[in-house]
C-alpha cells in the first residue's frame, strides 16, 4: 500500500522528506548487520557443533534477509516513482512518473463522468510496540468513485483517506458537483477497482446524509472489520488457493516427508538416547521445530475451511515417516526399539503444538465470525 501524505488543500503525493529517506537507509542497513551477525553466528554454531543454536540462528537471518528485501521494496516506491492525486474543480487528477525510465502518465476525471461515489472502509493494523499490549487497527475511508468513460462502460477509481478532516472536504467539494454518495460500513481493504468492476452491486450501500455517518473514520478498534469479498473474488482467491497447493505446498509436502524418512533412515540410529529420550544435546528439538514450521505452512494451517482433524493427520503423517525410515534402516544395521519410543515421544511433542497453532487459527476466525454477528 502506498502512502500518500497531503501537499496542499484535496492534493497528495508519496513524496517523504529527506531525512525520511535518510532514515530509511539508517534503519535498513543497521537491520541489514544484525541479519549479517546472525548467519556468523549461525557458521560459529555449526563450527562449534552446536546443532541447537545453528538452525535457529540461520533461520533468524533468513527471517532478518527476507524483512530488509520488503523494506528496499517498499522505501522504492518513494524514491523511484512519483504518485500525485488531486481532487480538483474540474474533477479527480492523478499523476505517475517511474525516475527511471522516464515513463508518465496522468488521468483527469471529469465530475461529468462521475456516476457516483461510495465511501467505504478500510483497515491496518498497528502494533503497540510491547509484547503484553495487544495491537489495534485504526479505520480509515475508501473513496470509490464510479465512472462512466466515452464509450459508455462503467468503471472505477479509488483513494484512500484517514484523515477524517480531509474526508469531510472531499463529501463538501463532492456535493458542490452534485455527485450522488453514499457509505457502506464494509471492509473493503483488499477489493482493487477491477473487484468492483464485477462486484460493486454486492455492496450493502446507504445514501450520505451527514458526516455522522462516517464518525468511525479515524478511530481505532481492538478487533479488525471483517473483510468483504464479493463471489468473483471468493471464486479467484479459492483457484488461487488450488494453484498454490500444486506448485508450492504439496511438492513441499512431500520434501518434508521425504527429509523425515531419510533422516531416520540414515541420520537417526545415530543420535545418542537418555533416560529413552532425545537429550536436548541431540538434533532432535532443532528437527522438531523445523517440522513443526514447515508442516504449519505446507499444510496450510492459516486457512479458514480446515477440517478439525488435520493436526491429527499431520501428526499420523509425520509418524509414519519416521518410522517407516527406522525400519528401513534395520535392512543393514541394528535399531534398539528404544529408537521408537523416543520418535513416538518427539512426534506426539511436535502434534501437541500443530494442535495449538491450528487451534490458535480457529480462535482468530471464530471470534471474527461473533463479531461479524454482532454487528
């Protein structure tokens, strides 16, 4: 999402101040060091044969390369490109330049072609900086102007505003051009015009009589809006979903099973038993966080339609690679069935917390679906 910052009187632009930009290059080359630090520290480990401290670290510089890629993504959308949009006398004005390559271009939007406007919500979340505070989302306006172009096809334009001030001069400069508005208390935080283009008539809209009815722009809530979808959406985010379990998360799927049978087929027999556990001297806890990872985001733990049963079965899964890499190994050497009892340990461990990250999952979205009801 870009943000724009307000330039002159209904004029806005995604240009930063220069010790903003100044700032960006401080605090992502400082992150940059830290993730740096944790790969030297992650070679340290496996130097020093510490198979507990080693993943870990290089997990964190991952997580650190993959955070600093996101922050250089979004700090170029201040500096290499221009975002400009004005709400003029003579209609809604915007304006593009890539400093790169040169490219323009800018859109004046007659109030002439204005059908009608409809002012709904939007959400974003903001932590509170401490981990015993829960965050908050703060509710801001989108302005979803519907447009007729020369060839009569309806179509439509979009801006964001959290301000509830500069809100209220948009409704004024609107109602000056006669442009008919109307407010919806949905969250249409994810819809881009081509979603309106299709599913704008699914939106419960009210006509504007007063600013009243937008009095929650700008007020913040403990518990996000839910998010509306129209049926083309649900329809492309449930194919979307089916492409995503084909090229990445059954193939990975299938990698972490195939880790897990190898490692206990040749790794395993290998690691030292105490008191018919793995010490915590062993690979065992780091392999075991690494499966609870990998089987959360291969499986799709975040989605809303999965069935109770699934840490069950991911755990039944897990198992039986293991196991069956165990008795694979007895073909040319030696497994004590202590070898067992201790995956059966290290597996049902694993199992307990997938049941508390799926459950955890299930809270968030059943206490969406009570306060969608509420309301």
């Amino acid at each position: 999402m870009i943000e724009m910052r307000s330039k002159e009187d209904l004029k806005y632009s995604n240009e930063i101040p220069k010790w903003a930009k100044i700032a960006h290059i401080v605090i992502i080359s400082v992150i940059a060091l830290i993730g740096a630090g944790a790969f030297i520290l992650g070679g340290y480990f496996i130097y020093e044969g510490d198979w507990l401290g080693a993943p870990l670290c290089l997990i964190i510089g991952a997580v650190i390369v993959w955070a600093v890629r996101m922050m250089i993504l979004g700090s170029r959308l201040h500096t290499d490109f221009i975002f400009v949009s004005e709400l003029r006398d003579d209609g809604y004005y915007t304006y593009f330049k890539n400093r790169r390559s040169g490219q323009e271009d800018e859109h004046l939007l007659p109030y002439q072609r204005m059908q009608e406007v409809l002012i709904g919500r939007k959400t974003r979340y903001f932590s509170s900086g401490t981990a015993n505070t829960p965050g908050y989302y703060i509710i801001s306006a989108q302005v979803i102007m519907q447009w007729k172009d020369e060839h009569g096809n309806i179509d439509y334009m979009l801006f964001g505003l959290g301000s509830r001030d500069e809100l209220a001069k948009w409704v004024s400069k609107l109602r000056e051009h006669g442009i008919p508005l109307f407010h919806t208390h949905q969250n249409v935080s994810e819809a881009s015009a081509a979603d309106f283009s299709s599913g704008y008539h699914e939106l419960d809209k009210t006509p504007l009589m007063s600013m009243d009815a937008l009095s929650d722009i700008e007020t913040r809530r403990r518990n996000n809006i839910p998010i509306w979808r129209s049926t083309e959406m649900m329809l492309r985010r449930t194919r979307q979903h089916a492409a995503n379990d084909r090229r990445i998360f059954r193939p990975m799927l299938f990698i972490v099973l195939l880790s897990l049978f190898l490692a206990a087929m040749l790794w395993v027999p290998r690691w030292p038993i105490e008191e018919e556990m793995f010490p915590d001297s062993s690979p065992s806890p780091v392999i075991s966080i690494l499966t609870v990872i990998s089987i959360v985001v291969s499986r799709t733990y975040w989605r809303r339609k999965q069935k109770w049963y699934r840490p069950l079965a991911d755990t039944l899964m897990i198992l039986t690679a293991y196991f069956a890499g165990l008795t694979a190994a007895r073909l040319w050497t030696s497994v004590s069935s202590i070898y067992y009892e201790a995956v059966l340990i290290d597996v049902l461990t694993a199992g307990f917390f997938l049941a508390i990250i799926f459950l955890a999952f299930k809270f968030i979205y059943f206490r969406d679906r009570l306060e969608k009801r509420d309301k």
